[in-house]
C-alpha cells in the first residue's frame, strides 16, 4: 500500500471517529440532557399550572419516571405507615390524585433528556375533602395537603435504594414489562439513569437521618418538620435532638401579608414576607442552586402573584345564619382582639399562647443568617429569614379557617369545636389524613373505622405533639360555643 493510500486510509477513519464522536455527543445530549417544555395542556389554566407544573427541581430532585412508575410494583412492602405495609402504590400515602390524571397534584414530569417526576409547591398545598364517605373529594389548591404522608414518601425512595434489588437486571426487567423503551434509552437507563438514580438517592440517607430516629414519632399525614428540613438541607447543619413537626399551612390570599405592617411568614414569624418563603420552598424540592436562575426566579413570582390573588374557599355546606349572627358577637368579644387586629400575622410571645414549643427550638438567628447566605450565594435576592430569635407563634388570618385542620400550628387538635375546649377536654388520640368532613364539629372525621384504617394515629403525649395552650374561649356555655363555630365556618 502506497503512503499516499495509507493517509488517505488514516483520513477516512479519522472522519468516521469524528462523525462517530458528534452523532454520539448529539444523541448523548437529546436523549440525556435536552430540555423539552411541558405539554400545553400544564400550563392552560393557572390551577392547573399550580398542580402540575415544573419549578425546575427535576434537575437535581427529579426521579426518571420509569424508575418512579415501576417501584411500587418492585418493591409494594416498603410503602409504610404507623407500622403497616399500604395497598394501592403512591394513592396510599394520601396524595390528592385526580381522576384521569396520569400523576398526582403536586408532582410534575418533564423531559430533560429522559421523562422525570418531581414535585412542586401543590405536594403539600392541595386538600381534599367529602361531604361523606361514598362521595367523591373535592380538591382545593392552596390549602393544607391533610391527607399527605410525605415523610413516609421520602422514606420509601430511600428505603427502596438501599434495597439490592433496586439494580439494573431488576429494574429494567419491570419497566419492560410496562413499556418499550428503544435501543438507546434501555442503554441509557441500564448503564446510567438506575445507577445514577440509586446514588443520588443514597446520597440523601445522611440528610434524612432524623426521620428515622426511633426517639422521634413519625410525622403523620398532613405535617412536616419544615426547619430541619431547612436546616439540614439548605446549610447542612449536623443533625440536634430538636423536633418541631407543624401542619401543611395554607397558601391562599398571601397579599393579607403585607411587610411594612409587621405581619411575619411561617408559623414562628421566621421569614419575612410571602416572597421569601415561596423562594426558599421552591429551593427546598429543587435541593440545590436552580439550573436557570432567570427561569426559577420567574417561576417564583408567577407563584408570588398567583397565591396572592387566589381567593379563600368558601364553606360549601349550608349555613345557620341566624346562629352565626349570634357567633359574630361572640368572635368580636373573645377572638378579634388577636385574630381580627393589629395584632394579625404578627408573632405573640409564646407565654400568652401556650403551645408546643417544639417548633421555636427547631430555628434559632444562626441558622437564618446562614440560609440567608446560602440563598445569597446562589445570586437570588429577596428579604430573606428573619435574623432574630423568635419569641412565639403567629396569630394567624382566619380566612377559610375551616379548611385548616386539624387546628394549632402542630395539627394536635383536631376540629374547632375541641380548640374551644379546656386541654383536659381535648382530644388525647385521634387519627389524621381522612378526607370526610365532619360538619358539626368543623374538621375532618377522626375516629372512625375508616379513619383509623387510612390515617396517621397522633399521640399528643408525644414529643412536639402537645395539644396545650390556646385556651381561649373555653369558657363559653355549649350553646355559645356551637354559636361561635358556626360564624367560623363563614370566614
């Protein structure tokens, strides 16, 4: 062979390495890492938006939505709750799942590279509820997610990571079952995405520890610990014995909110105005720096304007007007003064309250100095966490007051009409997280058979379980009490 044949050999495959090289990185980059936009369909109404649409956090926190469908079916024992193994895949942990919805409200899928679910401000801001046990739920964005178990959700991701079943032969040979991947993608997700996948989610063990702490009860539906999540997330601060689990609060009508009047966010006070606490729980599902800063900040204020203009919802069911005249006379004379004042969405030292201070012990100034940093760091501004210690708990808005229980910051009573009560009156034992709406009392059923079978047993002897504290109004005569609550349902 002449050196001229040999070079031109050499040339030509040198141009097939290099075609190989480009067609390889183009099919690696649209199948791995191209962003495709959401179906119009997401983004037609802001409702629908609110339930289904990305805030960017399938970047970082997204599962590819292979994996996310098959796990129930691999591994159907380790979704858990109070002990016992739950029926019905994800529905069992109570997310708000619409009929003819592919996935619940509150978790969004999207493709970047690979279709993957993740979740948005709607996982725990949607109720439901039914007028009774054969009727079906109505959903309510904004509103606490009462029926949610989102700590036995993230326990059974990890929980199913740390499984050695959770592996490519596994895996594949389910998703297989359900669906046909083409050449790449079976590549793709047996070599990448499921490796890749277990990782990351191990990764999160260490972040998690707290929530498997024998010593520590579990959440229950309908309740986070929001500052450890913060605090263990955000600045990775080691993990303490602090405990201060509290209700899903409602997002609706946030323009009451308003800075330059002293009202506070959160139910401590400890962020300052509603801006900052969409930001910051938008940043807490992405579980790291947004990908596109111009696209999560704009995520953010469509969010900001949305919930501020989103109206309370109105009590659906029939109302005593003549008793609730009555009840308006006894609101103005025994709850206005905190609830109905100046004194509204401003922090009241916890002495006056007397509630649960598991809460308060969870945050302190250091921790929001540090967060504050963080976010700052990440070239994102807004007001930011209050950088002082907190003396107490919000006296709250009472704007659609009876979509909000159970009531106190920790969910530990569980309708208005025990919150009226003395606390050696209330309610020791109950069970959270059933939808059936108990008209009377104003709350949720909870000691029902159905609700024991589907909800969370809460102990209120129980560490951050207290239901002490707020006894106001325990004081009125039966027939006031029944008077009061029926206005209640009017707000």
């Amino acid at each position: 062979m002449s050196m001229r044949s040999c070079r031109n050999w050499f040339r030509a495959i040198g141009v097939v390495i290099i075609v190989t090289i480009v067609v390889g990185g183009v099919i690696g980059y649209d199948r791995g890492f191209r962003e495709r936009p959401q179906p119009d369909w997401v983004t037609a109404d802001f409702e629908t938006r609110f339930k289904y649409g990305s805030i960017g956090a399938e970047h970082d926190a997204g599962i590819p939505y292979w994996i996310f469908y098959v796990l129930p079916r691999v591994f159907p024992e380790k979704l858990t709750q109070d002990g016992k193994v739950l029926p019905g895949g994800y529905a069992a942990l109570g997310v708000p799942w619409e009929q003819g919805q592919e996935l619940p409200a509150g978790f969004s899928k999207k493709t970047i590279g690979f279709p993957r679910v993740a979740n948005n401000c709607a996982v725990c801001h949607t109720t439901s509820y039914r007028e009774s046990p054969d009727a079906n739920p109505v959903f309510v964005v904004g509103g606490p997610a009462h029926t949610t178990n989102v700590e036995a959700f993230f326990r059974y991701l990890i929980d199913c990571a740390k499984d050695p079943r959770f592996n490519a032969d596994i895996l594949m040979a389910e998703i297989n079952r359900v669906t046909d991947l083409d050449l790449i993608d079976q590549l793709l997700y047996r070599f990448f995405v499921i490796p890749i996948t277990k990782k990351r989610l191990l990764e999160r063990e260490q972040q998690f520890a707290w929530i498997y702490r024998p010593d520590f009860p579990d959440w229950g539906r309908g309740r986070d610990d929001a500052m450890n999540l913060t605090k263990y997330f955000m600045i990775g601060a080691p993990m303490d014995d602090t405990f201060g689990p509290t209700d899903m609060p409602s997002v609706w009508n946030l323009k009451k909110y308003v800075w330059d009047q002293g009202h506070r966010m959160n139910y401590a006070g400890d962020s300052s105005d509603a801006y900052s606490v969409i930001m910051d729980s938008a940043l807490g599902l992405l579980g790291a720096a947004p990908a596109n800063k111009q696209d999560f900040v704009g995520q953010v204020q469509w969010l900001h304007s949305y919930l501020s203009e989103l109206p309370p919802p109105k009590y659906p069911f029939a109302i005593d007007q003549a008793k609730a005249a009555e009840g308006k006379t006894l609101f103005d004379a025994n709850c206005a003064s905190c609830h109905a004042s100046e004194l509204t969405g401003r922090p009241l030292p916890l002495a006056e309250v007397g509630t649960d201070r598991g809460r308060l012990d969870s945050w302190n100034k250091g921790a929001a100095i540090k967060a504050n940093q963080v976010v700052k760091e990440m070239g994102l501004e807004r007001r930011g966490l209050v950088e002082e210690d907190l003396i107490g708990y919000v006296a709250p808005f009472l704007d659609g007051i009876w979509l909000k229980a159970p009531y106190l910051h920790n969910g530990s009573v569980p309708t208005l009409r025990d919150l009226l009560e003395p606390v050696g009156q209330r309610p020791t034992v109950f069970w959270r997280g059933y939808d059936v709406y108990d008209q009377a009392r104003v709350g949720f059923v909870t000691d029902t058979p159905a609700a024991k079978r589907v909800g969370t047993k809460l102990d209120t002897g129980s560490k951050g379980g207290s239901n002490q504290g707020h006894e106001f109004g325990t004081g009125l005569s039966e027939a006031e009490k029944d008077a009061l609550v029926e206005f209640l349902k009017t707000l």
